[in-house]
C-alpha cells in the first residue's frame, strides 16, 4: 500500500506544481488520444515481451502491494523456532521421526503451525524435498548445496520476472512517448496556414505525449519494478535461512547451531536477537 500511496503522492504533486506555475488540466483531457496512444504501445510492447502469464503474475504481485508485506521479523523468528523444533525432533528421534513431517507438511504439528511457510509454496516444497533427500541417505553435504543453490536460482529468475518485465516496459515509455509526440506533430504540420489558435493547441497536445512517456516510466513502472524487487529479495533471505539452516545440519551441527546460521543471513533490520531466538525455542519445546 505504501507504494502506490507514494506514487499517487508523486503525481499529485507534480501536477500540483504545474497547476500553481499557471498551466490547466484542460489539455491532459483534450489529449485522451495520446493517452491511447502510449498505453497501447506499452501493453504491446508487454504482451510481446513477456507473454500473458507473466502479465497475470504482473497483476497478481502489483495487488499484493496494496498489503503490507508479510515477511516480517516476527515471520522470520517463527521460521527459527520452527527449524530448531524440527532439526531438534531429528537429532532426538532420528531422521525417519521426521518422515511423516515431511510427507505432509500441513497436518505437521511443527510445519503446519507456521502460517506464512506452510503456505509458501517455494519455502514448503524447498524444505520439504531436500530434507527427504537427506532422509534417504546418500549425498553429501556439498553435493547438497550444490543441489540447493541450483533450486534457488531457478526460483530467483521465476520471481524476478515480473519486476525485470515491468522495468524494460518503464525504459521503453519515453520512446513510446516520442513516437505519440511525432505522430501529434504530423496532425500539427497539416494545420499549418490555418488559426494560430489551432497551430499552439496541436504543439501542446503533442508534447502530452512526450511528458506522458516519462512520466509513466519514472514515476509509475519504475517504483513498481523496485519495490517488487525488493519484496523478492526479502523472500529469498527467506527462502535462504531454510538453505543455511539444512546445509549445516547436513554437516553435523547441533539444532541450535543450525538455525543460528540461518539467523546470520537475515538483513539486521529483520534480524531476531539470539537471545530472542533461544528463549522462543525454548518456550516451543
């Protein structure tokens, strides 16, 4: 929500501006054709690139803005306690006690009771299926990473298609811009010789469309590249914590050492004391 209330606030206010320095809305209104114009290269220029599947993840993540974003240090110490309980109730019980943990993960008691993993379809699958591999035994520890850092890397690239698609639209709004400006100085060119009125008019209504491109891709595309951007790299801090987390239990580490791995690899804004940690693991166990 925060995002687009900032860039509703950024157009107000530049239009602000120009109504106090004299200038009427009167001509936004009179351009509506320009408007078509530029919208309807971006959408080409969109569908063209992309496709329609990432145009409804484009929807799907650009409506996702309007909440707060859930990946917050309370969700990230949630998914502390929760790898301690489980990583402990191995070292306890063995791997095959977590078995029945892992093959459904929803009727867990440890992975079902934390919200925000259990329906993250990446963070549930990725935990899920790389613990059932140490589970059958077999691979070592850095073969695991190996196999981690290339699940990761997939989903890196599926979750930042949507804000590189939604830049490259942004950088190729001026240009549409100029092209909306070219075809209203052609309309203009065949007014020459007539009312002076008419000629000053059709150079504004041009120039809409200039002003239309750039303002669209600094003030609209661009903010919402950026801050889908930053919300999937809080997911992949996320997604990351699991990684560390599972590569040293891998190694042999204590349940505790594990997820104090995992803690190191959150931002310091995000990040859950030790202290804060140890005694919520404790509470859960």
């Amino acid at each position: 929500m925060f995002t687009v209330g900032s860039i509703i606030l950024g157009l107000i206010l530049v239009f602000t501006g120009y109504l106090l320095h004299g200038g009427s809305m009167t001509i936004f209104i009179r351009a509506w054709t320009e408007f078509i114009t530029i919208l309807g290269g971006a959408l080409g220029i969109f569908l063209a690139s992309n496709g329609m599947p990432v145009v409804k993840a484009s929807i799907a993540q650009i409506l996702k803005l309007l909440k707060p974003d859930a990946y917050t240090k309370p969700e990230f110490l949630k998914l502390l306690v929760m790898l301690y309980q489980i990583l402990n109730l191995a070292r306890r019980e063995g791997l095959l006690g977590i078995e029945v943990h892992l093959e459904d993960p929803h009727k867990s008691s440890i992975l079902g009771a934390n919200h925000l993993f259990i329906h993250d379809h990446h963070a549930s699958s990725f935990f899920c299926d790389t613990m059932k591999v140490i589970v059958s035994g077999g691979v070592k520890p850095h073969d695991l990473a190996d196999m981690m850092e290339m699940d990761l890397e997939i989903m890196h690239h599926e979750e930042n298609m949507v804000p590189d698609a939604i830049y490259n639209a942004g950088d190729a709004m001026p240009a549409v811009g100029i092209c909306a400006c070219v075809l209203g100085v052609i309309i203009t060119l065949g007014k020459i010789g007539g009312d002076p009125k008419d000629l000053g008019a059709a150079i504004g209504l041009a120039l809409v469309g200039t002003f239309a491109g750039i303002l669209f891709a600094y003030i609209v595309f661009f903010p919402f590249s950026k801050a889908l951007g930053k919300r999937n790299a809080v997911q992949g801090m996320y997604m990351n914590c699991i990684r560390h987390a599972i590569f040293s239990f891998a190694r042999g580490e204590a349940p505790m050492t594990c997820v104090e791995f995992a803690r190191r690899n959150i931002e310091p804004s995000l990040r859950p004391s030790f202290s804060e940690m140890e005694q919520a693991a404790k509470q859960k166990k």
